[in-house]
C-alpha cells in the first residue's frame, strides 16, 4: 500500500453515532473521513472528491445499503470503489447478496477498529494492485505512454463525446523517419532511446488532454478532440521541428548524439459518420505521401492514389535486401529484442506466444491468397488486419511493413495490386514460421 498517499474513505450510515466513531478511528489512523448519512447525500459526496473505498451500511431508510451498492457497481465513475459493508444484522442470505452485488468485504457491527482497519488495508492493497495491473496493460511498457488497445480506448470515447457536440477532431499519425537504420547502425538501446525521446518530446508538445499513443515499433498516433484542421497542422508542425532539433546523447560514455526527424499524416473528422478504423486509415494514407514526397514533412489526407501504397512496400523490400534480416538467429524474421520487450522480458512468455502465433497464423498465408483469388473482400480485410497486429506484437517488424502496405491497399480497394503485395508477405510470414517451427522441433 502506498504510504505516502492520504486516502479519502466515505462513510455512509444513518447512524450519527457509528459515522462520529468511524471518522474518529480513521482519522487516527491517518485517513481523510468523509461521511453521509443517506446514500442520496453520499453520491453528493462522490461527485465532489475522488473516494478510495467506501463503508456502507446495510439497511438504512431511503435508499438501502444494497441498492446503493447495486448502482455504485452500475456506474463506470464509482465501480472499481472498494465497498466494504457494515451491518449489526448476521443475516446470511444478507451477506452473500451484497458480496455477489460486488462488496470485498462484510464487517458487523459493533464493529472492532483493529479488524475493520486491517480489512480496509486489504482492500485498498487488492485496489492498488489492480490499478497497477491495469496500468501494465494500458501503456506502453518502453515509453510510458498509452499502448494502441488503450489508444483505441480512449480515441472511440473521444468520437462518441465529438458525435454529441458535432465538434471537430484530427488524428494525426507519426513514423520516425529510417527508424530502422538508427538500430542497424548504433544497436536497439539507441533505438529505444530515440523512442522514449520521442514520447517525451510528444508529451511536452500537444495539449494534456490529447490522447498520445504508440501504435506500432517506431509509429505513433495522436488523436486531437476539438480541433479544426489549422490548429492541428500548427500543433504538429511545432512538433515536427522539436524532433528535428532534439539532439539525442546516445551514453554517458560517449560524446556521441544523433537526432532523427519525422513524418506525419493528418485526417480530420466531424459529425456522426465518425469511425477510428476510417480516421486510422485516412491518416495511414496521408503519411505514407509524407514519406513519398520526401520525409520530414506534414501531409493531410485527400483522395490520394494508391501509387503511395505501391511505392512504399516497394521502398520496404528494396531496404530490406540492402541492410538484410535485422532479427537475430534465435527466431528468423523476428526481433527478438522487440518481442520480449513487448511482454516485459518474460523470454519464457514470448516463447508461449510465439507457438500460439504458430498455431493461429500458419495458415494465413493460403488462407489470403485464397481470399484474394475469391475476391473476398471482407476476408481480406479481417486476416490482413489481424497479421499486421500481431506481427507488430511478437516483433516481426519487415512482417509487420508487408502486411501494413497490403492493408492500405485492401481499405483502398485497390484490388490491382493486391496480389503484387501479397508476394513479400507471403515469403516473408514463411520465413517467420519456418523459424518458429525449427526452434519447436528441437525443442522436442
């Protein structure tokens, strides 16, 4: 339990002797008491300030303790509230109601200050492990930043409150610009530093409730409620000259600095069409013109050709076999490095991973070729989509390019070159499993 914090705890009770008992024992034990003698009078109290845990009690005239707990638990605001109920009534069937309505916790009354204080301990520990739980899931575990599940959280919550107020937003896509020559030439510590500057640098330039996020290996995306396009523009162009100017020192060691720029592409949304995978696609279509006509650059979406996709996979490919496989030899065609940072350098865990990858993906190959053959466009969609996903979580990251370009391409329906981009997918998810297969094979 964190012991520098001041937790605020609302005791609810009819009973003005049992709430001037309550706020007494608490308060000596270094709580801020807050207390209500109605459940009307305690939703006052959490409107007004962020409440850590709650004592309840059972039955009290007006709105009962277990139909107060039965909202709480109904509202996103309050329901992760620890609940501990109070009641002088041992009432079995009681009990088990409140905890099956989501209590932590049953405390009769009178009550005993030293159990009712180490249940409340309890309870608040179990509390901060699960926001520290839910913490690791939502944010990047190298940048601090959201990760893309919480990004996408955030963002649709941020179109539902724009399609209410018909104001306007901008999502803005970010790729740092030959990313991939930063770790070929000065190794992945200087690649995650760039990183983790990066993040740094976002976080000081856009507004505090803008929503930031990295979207893939080197991608980031910042999605922009209420902004016309202008103001946009002018936020991310004042971002695009910090990194430009950000002098990174790669050690302590060395007097050695490198500094990277970055590309950027913009697509504005407004009204109730609003749709994240539309906003996403649109500004993917923008980004890869900043990258086409030069880099370092800002480009917003218009109906662009689907020339850009084309040329960018095949920009990818004459990369890659210029500087070859950048993966180790532990799993060809996967950054090792990058997969079990994804999972917090748990190499037991990426390996569980990568068999289910194995095990859920060996057929992607046929299964997209098929679907272009049939002209299945929905299927292509969906398994394209997907690969891309997961090829970015096991660190797969030329996987991840192919199938990125063929997913411009698909949300174009630019079906003339599906199959041409399909090709350095399919070699390249053969040389990812063949991998994965070998190191199960020796594994047995």
């Amino acid at each position: 339990m964190n012991t520098n914090k001041t937790y605020k705890i609302l005791a609810v009770d009819d009973a003005k002797d049992t709430l001037m008992l309550l706020d007494f024992d608490l308060a000596e034990e270094g709580y801020q008491v807050f207390t209500a003698e109605s459940g009307e009078l305690a939703f006052d109290v959490l409107e007004e300030q962020a409440i850590d845990l709650i004592l309840l009690d059972m039955y009290m005239p007006g709105i009962s303790g277990l139909a107060m707990l039965q909202k709480l638990k109904s509202l996103p605001a309050f329901m992760s509230i620890p609940v501990i109920m109070l009641s002088a009534s041992d009432d079995e069937d009681q009990i088990v109601a409140a905890l099956e309505f989501g209590a932590d916790d049953y405390v009769t009354k009178p009550y005993i200050p030293k159990v009712l204080l180490a249940r409340i301990r309890t309870s608040l520990r179990l509390l901060e492990k699960t926001l520290e739980l839910e913490s690791l899931a939502n944010t990047d575990f190298l940048t601090a930043i959201s990760n893309r599940g919480s990004f996408e959280d955030l963002a649709n919550r941020a179109i539902s409150q724009a399609k209410r107020t018909n104001f306007p937003l901008v999502m803005a896509m970010f790729d740092i610009d030959f990313f991939k020559a930063v770790n070929d030439n000065y190794g992945h510590d200087a690649g995650d530093k760039v990183l983790i500057d990066f993040a740094i640098v976002m976080c000081e330039c856009f507004r505090d409730y803008d929503i930031i996020g990295r979207v893939g290996g080197e991608e980031f995306a910042v999605f922009m409620p209420d902004t016309s396009a202008e103001d946009a523009f002018i936020a991310c162009e004042r971002f695009r000259l910090a990194i430009e100017g950000n002098k990174i020192k790669l050690d302590d060691a060395s007097e050695e600095i490198i500094s990277v720029t970055v590309s950027i592409g913009l697509s504005l949304g407004q009204g109730n069409d609003l749709n994240l995978e539309e906003l996403f696609k649109k500004s993917d279509i923008s980004l890869y013109e900043a990258k086409r006509n030069g880099r370092n650059q800002i480009k917003c979406y218009e109906e662009a050709t689907p020339v850009a996709v084309v040329e960018h996979v095949e920009e990818t490919q004459s990369h890659v076999e210029e500087v070859g496989d950048s993966s180790n030899e532990k799993y060809p065609g996967i950054d090792f490095q990058i997969g079990v940072g994804n999972v917090l350098g748990d190499e037991d865990l990426f390996d569980e991973i990568l068999v289910m990858f194995y095990e859920d993906h060996s057929k992607d190959s046929e299964k997209i070729q098929q679907a272009i053959s049939s002209e299945d466009q929905a299927a292509c969609k969906h398994l394209v989509h997907t690969l891309k996903g997961v090829s970015c979580s096991v660190g797969a990251m030329q996987l991840f390019e192919f199938t990125k370009a063929l997913d411009i391409a698909i949300n174009l329906e630019d079906k003339v070159n599906y199959q041409r981009l399909y090709e350095p997918v399919a070699k390249e998810i053969l040389k990812v499993l063949g991998g994965i297969e070998s190191k199960l094979q020796a594994k047995l």
